[in-house]
C-alpha cells in the first residue's frame, strides 16, 4: 500500500510512505486501521484522492465492445460471480479507445470513501496503458514484440505488445523466481515470442541483484529499465535502491 502526496500547483512528488502487509490478511478496515496508525500522510486532510487499485479481478475491453450488461458478463466469466465486490469502469485515455472493467471489495471502497475526501478511483491497469501506449514509442511503432514489466510486492504486471496492437495485460502472482520464469516462459510460449526479437522494459520492486532479474536475463536479449523518476523527492535523497525502483508509483502522479 503506498501513499504519496502531490503539490496540485508544481505537480510534484511531496512525500510518499510505502507499507507491506501479509497478503493473507483479508480485513481491510483492520489493515486500513492499522496502516493510518503509522502513517504520517494519513494524518493530514487533503481536497483530492486518487485511488489506483491493483487488483487482478480486472479485464480491459475495447470501447466498441463497452456495455455494462457485457462488462459485467466478462468479469464474471473469466473470474467468476461475487456479490460483496463493487464493480466500477475506467476509461482509458488511448486512441484505440478502451475501458478498464474491475472489483473493489465492498468494505475496501466504503472504508476509503469515508476516510478520504473527494476519492476518485481507477484500475492500475489504466494507468500502465496510458503510459505505455501514450508516450512508449518503442512498444506503438516497432513490430518486434515489446513486454512491460512492472514488479510490485509477490506480483507482477505484465504489458505484451506486439506488431503495435496490445496483446496482454495481466498480473501474475508469484511466490519465488521461479514462479516468475515460469509465468514468463509460459507466456512467451501463448504467443510464440521470438526472445532474440523481444524487447522488455522493466521497473519495480525487484533487487538488481535477485535470482528473478538473473532469469530475466537470460531469457531475453533486449532488456532496459525505466527513466529514473523526475520527483526531487527520490533524485535529491539517497534511497539505495536503483532508479527504477519507485518508477511505477512516481508514474501514477505524472
């Protein structure tokens, strides 16, 4: 769960707090409770929320194909029926034109709009498409196949694109590196990708010097990792962590 606060008038990154928790913890009001009890963010009152979920009951449909009648059939078909979630829409600002279906517990959304003021809530999903296909050159004008990767804590999102149409966005779940190698094997092997051809940007959580960057590695030929954030915040501290570490959060201020 990260925070971060943006100045409305520079547009910049202010302060950010990133908190872990178990994922088997499933109380969200005693995990929201017990992250605004060491927060320093979360004791502040702010006129604006942007909430981005990342969770991976979400499918993404094209806007030509966009009913809620038919949103809602896709959701359940691929991750079955739930009646304790909300189900809200997204769209995506890309020219192909796309709309971001996904579930948010019950609890999780009446905790966050009673706490917050002004919430206005969106799938990460969205984002990663806005910003990959708005201002990625390489993944919209080359033929070859490009992969975005972005790691977060035990998952992972991966962006396929290739012969510059989007191919797939998922998460994938995973406990070690070599549940990483396998979802990515698997993968390249669904949409018989050339590893020699494939081009992967990279960017996350993840340790330069794991196991799970090494296989990354050894995989595919083509690998780059994403700008350094422009926040002052990150480029005028010491973090010790690589530059591409936070760049899927300083992302979503831009």
């Amino acid at each position: 769960m990260v925070f971060m606060v943006i100045a409305s008038a520079s547009k910049n990154m202010i302060a950010f707090e990133l908190f872990e928790f178990e994922s088997s913890q499933t109380n969200w009001y005693d995990i929201f409770q017990q992250v605004k009890r060491e927060s320093v963010i979360l004791d502040k009152t702010y006129l604006d929320t942007q909430v981005y979920y990342n969770f991976s009951e979400a499918v993404v449909i094209p806007v030509s194909a966009f009913t809620t009648e038919a949103a809602d059939a896709y959701l359940a078909a691929i991750h079955g029926d739930n009646t304790n979630n909300v189900i809200r829409y997204d769209n995506v600002n890309v020219a192909d034109g796309m709309v971001t279906v996904y579930r948010i517990r019950k609890t999780l959304n009446d905790i966050l709009n009673s706490h917050l003021m002004m919430v206005t809530p969106r799938h990460l999903y969205s984002k990663v498409l806005e910003t990959v296909l708005n201002h990625s050159s390489e993944a919209r004008q080359s033929f070859a196949p490009y992969i975005n990767l972005q790691f977060y804590s035990k998952e992972m999102i991966v962006l396929l694109m290739q012969h510059g149409k989007l191919q797939l966005i998922q998460s994938y779940a995973f406990q070690t590196a070599d549940d990483v190698l396998y979802h990515l094997l698997n993968i390249a092997n669904q949409f018989q990708l050339s590893v020699n051809d494939t081009r992967v940007n990279l960017s996350g959580l993840i340790d330069p010097k794991s196991h799970h960057l090494e296989y990354i590695t050894k995989i595919y030929n083509h690998i780059s990792y994403s700008d350094q954030p422009t926040s002052t915040l990150f480029q005028n501290g010491k973090t010790g962590f690589p530059s591409y570490y936070f760049t899927p959060f300083v992302n979503l201020s831009l």
